[in-house]
C-alpha cells in the first residue's frame, strides 16, 4: 500500500479539502502514474455533492486525468516509466459482456469509475484524479500524443471523448452540418473536433456573447436562440445537432432545425424531463438519441485524430487550493472553458 | 367532369352520409380507376371530425384505396385497363425537392393528399376513396399482386407501408429482435411482415387478451405491459420496437427495454405530450424516431413483398351505410383488425 496526498470531500455538504489516501501496490497489469495535471469536469461537483444520490465518501474527483508512468508491472509490455498517458472515466469493466467484447466499455453493466465507485476487489473506493499518483490496469491507459501539452491536454480524457464519440458514431465529415448547442467545457470540444472533421460547424448559444470566440475555435456560423427567427432562419438545416446543455430545453424546437433522417444527441440529462412531442421526429424520420463518454479503443482513437490535429481544451489552470471556487465557478458556467489542477500544488 | 357517387361530411359534427362528387377528366398522365374497396384509417375520423384542426369540407375520407383500371390516359405506359391497383395517402407532390427525387414523397412540404387537401390546380378539394372512381397520376399509381384478394390488399395501402417502412429502414431480418406496442390496425400488419421478414416478434399489448391473436398473426411471444415484470425481463432486449400506438405512454420506460443502440420509432402522435427522461437514451446510446407512411417506390416495394410472402390485412367487409357505427367502433378498438368498405354497395 501506498499512502498519498489527496483533496476531497468527507460528505457532500463541506468544501473539498487535503486527504491522505491508500493507492494499491502495482500488480502485474498495472501502471502506476505520477499524475501531473487533472481537469474538473461538472460530473465531479454533482457527485461531490451527492447531487445524483449515489455518492460513497470519502471521495477524491477527477477523471481527466494526465501525468507520466512511474512504474509498470511485469506483464505490461505497452507503456514504459516517462511515457506521458491519461485516464478517464473509467478504470475497469467487466471485460465479459458483449459491450466490452466490442470495445464500447462505457455500456457496460459492471464499470469501475474512476471514482464513487469500488474498486475490482469490491471493498475498496476508487479515488480520482486530484491527487499525486493513480494505479491503473493497463488496459485503460491512454497514450497521450507527444505534441500535446499534457495540461491542455486533459479535458479530452471526458469531454473530449464525450463529443468525439457522438461526431465519430453519427458519422460527421466534410459536407455535414453540424450545431452544437452550447459553448461550455463539452461545447468548445465538440466544436474543434467538428470542425477539424471537415463539417460545417455551428455554434447555438443563448446568446450571441460568444460568438467571436465560437468562430475563434472553429464554428462557421454563430445563432442566439434566445431570437425566435433563428429557429425559422435554420428549419431543416443539420445533419446533427450535439446537445451539450443539461438544462430543460424545447427538444421538439430544436429536431425541427434537423434535416429529414437527421439526429439529435443528448449528452447531458436534465433535472426536469422536458415533454416532448411526437410530430417533429414523425414529419422527417428524425432521431432524438444518446451517448456517453467512449470506450478505450475510441478514446485512444480520439487523442491520435487530437495529436495529428493539434487539438487541445482552453484550459485556466489553477492551484489546488483554489478548487472550492472554481467549482463555484463552474456553476455560473463563468470559466473558457476548463479548469485544470496543477497537481504540483498539491505536493 | 364526371359526377360520382360518394359518402363523406359537410363538416365537423353530422355523421357521414351520401354525397355527389366531381372528378376530373382524365388527363394524359392520369389512370381513372373504378374503386371497389376502401379501408378506413383512423386517420379518416380525426379528419371527418376536425380533430387536427386543418379540415377542408365537404370532404370523402378514404385514403386505402384499390380498383380496376378504367381508362387511362395518353402518356400512360404502366398501366392498362382492367389492371389491380391502389392508391395511398398521396395523389402528388412537388416532385422537385430533395426528398421528391428521392423518392420519399412522404416527406415532401408540399404533398397532396388523397383528400382534405387542395389539388394540384390549387383550387379543386381532393375527394378521397369513400367513392366509386378515383382519377390519380399514374405515378402515384400502385399496382396490387395478382394474388392478393383487393378487399383484404386495401389497408396496405396505409397500414401496410406505415409499418413496413420502418421495419425496412431499421433493417428488420433474421437475427433481430423487435417489439411492437399495439395490435390494433397497424400494429396487426406490423407483425405479419416483420415476421414475414425473418425477425423475433414480441407483441406489447396492455394485456394479454389479445395473445393468441397475436401468434396467430406471426408474433413468437406476447408480453402484458400492464405486468411491471414485462420490464425487468425484457430490460435490453430489442434492436427495434415499433410504437403503433398514440396514446400517451411512458416512453422511457419502453426505450429502457431496448439494446446498446437500439431503437424506438413512434407512428402515432399522441394528443398529451409525455415527458422524456434523457438517461434511457444516453445510458445505452439509444434513439427514439419517428416515421410517416412511405413514398411511392416503397410502398410498391411493400406490396411486392406482401404478394411474395400473402401477407394482406385481418378485415371486416362491410356495407358503405355501416361507415358511421364503424366509426365509433374504431374509437373502442372493437375491430380485427381493419374495416375496409365495399364500394359495390355504394353504386
């Protein structure tokens, strides 16, 4: 066992705080990694919180997770000590299910989370990432790119993957027209891997605030749908629309912007269920649909098409002691457009 | 102009009786077809009624139409007098768009209607298959396998293509697994071709009153969807679930019942609009569409089909002086499981 230095949370009603956490002894699969950075995703202020009622403590968030592999054990043949990697969402599966088998773990039944979850040994908690060091089977590290600054580069381990993954599945390439609904950690994602996909990308914000700088990162077109003329300017317009926002909105509004067999992806769930009506998908044989993170093989897929693009998140880097307020931060959707930790602050 | 014999409504409250109508005289693209059978679609009561509040009076309903060949006009190669043939929901379309080139006149933005609908002069109202002629484009002319009885080939027309689009573009074969909400009118056709095409149906029906009819129909198993445990046993179970259905359901409870990937496609549009969690779609990257009819290449394609595999629909023949008690016997789904009229009883 191994003792290390942490910040977390006791319960869900404290402020995040330095903890000393155990890690495993490396076994034969592992890699043991000196975290170097990790990026603050909203899903860890829900479960900090218990704001998704499922939350075990203490808890350590993080799963955007870089840094460089300290140690390796004895069967691991793919990752040497230096090497720069990453880990997500994800630890370990099953390995069994028909998911897995076909490399899409993130559907799998039985996943291992990084954290607010037990670990393979069923007792054990699994911590995250905002901490100096993480022992993972090598089957769910990623090779982190080498022209990637690794800070910048941390985001992509959920929010990347998580906009990656519908734009790759929904097949997005040159002559498609995709809008992504807001421009937040996800949103700023979706836009760069769009638009480094060669489709016509457009940004749907509440305003058009953003806009300079959704064309800043790759949009060709910026829309307010606070304007009522936006949605009849663009009727029938995308192939795809990339729903980032977990906010209620009027999906049937939104499918009535999509093309005849176009698709909606939901990425993020409502509080409140929004009522939808059957006519806008019935009209045009439009689709309302899903997804979630990635699997291991599509997020390693995802950080090569990031390297050979030199795609990365914007990022404000902050010292650990400032996570409290960043989470705050985050709240008011006021940050461009991902925190990341210095895990150096930490040491 | 040819004056005709029908039956249909002044407006939106008397009962159904006998009317006059005029048809056009056939022009050189036209076929003039001697109908003798009709089925009736729920579709004509909303209609007859002003339920959707877009009704043109006086109006036939009728839109499940098959005949004779008459006559044909002098551009017309495809048919011949005394040919089988049907007309569905269209009559024309803007034969321009997209969709029109495609071949997916169904979702054109400027179809006309077989009846409550202006024709192409935009000024005569179309008068659908409550009559004793029809003079259609014989482009929007279907012909009926020889084999197939026209009074029991009537609902393909409608029902028929309803369902097996869908069934035909979710890529419905052996080896998969598909649901279908209902038996009523389309739902009873829906399981006679997924069957047809290879496919493991399950009936959902409140109960299981209707199940010996169901595998009668070609359904393998039927499941009571009053019995929560319908649920929990066929949690992930199907590629494909056909919601025939316009009653308002809980729709994530049904997505719940599908595969990673799989899909709902909604046919009818309920009054009430239900509420959509996002997770059953985001957890298992599942999709809930819609879809309408069928264009004119299609529903040949179905009716091919159904005379390769003599499918035609469960009906119940009666006089053209039944239509209004059928009418309501519809509306308490006491029917197996389609009316069609017998035009012979109209002349």
């Amino acid at each position: 066992m191994d003792q290390i230095k942490a910040y977390g949370v006791l319960n869900a009603t404290q402020p995040l705080g330095p903890l000393q956490i155990i890690r495993r002894l490396i076994g034969a699969n592992d890699v043991a990694i000196n975290i170097t950075y990790c990026g603050v995703c909203h899903s860890d202020i829900h479960q900090a919180r218990n704001e998704w009622r499922n939350s075990l403590y203490p808890m350590v968030p993080g799963h955007e997770i870089v840094g460089i592999v300290a140690d390796v054990g004895t069967n691991v043949k793919k990752f040497k000590i230096g090497d720069k990697v990453g880990v997500g969402c994800l630890v370990d599966s099953c390995r069994d299910c028909l998911d897995c088998r076909e490399g899409l773990e993130q559907f799998c039944l039985k996943p291992i989370f990084t954290y607010n979850c037990l670990e393979k040994d069923n007792k054990t908690l699994a911590q995250g990432g905002y901490s100096t060091k993480i022992v993972v089977d090598q089957d769910f590290v990623l090779r982190i790119p080498d022209n990637l600054p690794l800070d910048q580069a941390a985001p992509l381990l959920c929010a990347g993957i998580t906009t990656y993954s519908p734009l790759h599945h929904w097949n997005v390439g040159p002559g498609k027209r995709v809008a992504i609904i807001g421009l937040g950690g996800l949103g700023h994602m979706a836009v760069k891997i769009a638009h480094a996909m060669k489709a016509e990308v457009t940004v749907l914000s509440r305003t058009l605030d953003k806009g300079d700088d959704a064309k800043r990162l790759g949009s060709d077109h910026v829309y307010a749908t606070n304007d009522p003329k936006t949605f009849e300017k663009l009727s029938r317009h995308f192939d795809l629309i990339i729903n980032t926002v977990s906010v209620k909105l009027d999906w049937g509004a939104y499918l009535g912007l999509l093309k005849r067999d176009g698709c909606m992806v939901l990425l993020g769930v409502p509080t409140d269920a929004p009522e939808l009506q059957a006519s806008p998908l019935i009209m045009a044989r439009r689709s309302l649909a899903g997804s979630l993170i990635g699997g291991i093989k599509e997020t390693q897929e995802m950080l090569n098409f990031c390297g050979q693009h030199n795609i990365t998140s914007d990022i404000e880097l902050i010292s650990i002691d400032k996570i409290n307020e960043a989470y705050e931060r985050i709240i008011k959707a006021d940050v461009k457009y991902r925190f990341v930790i210095d895990i150096a602050s930490l040491k």
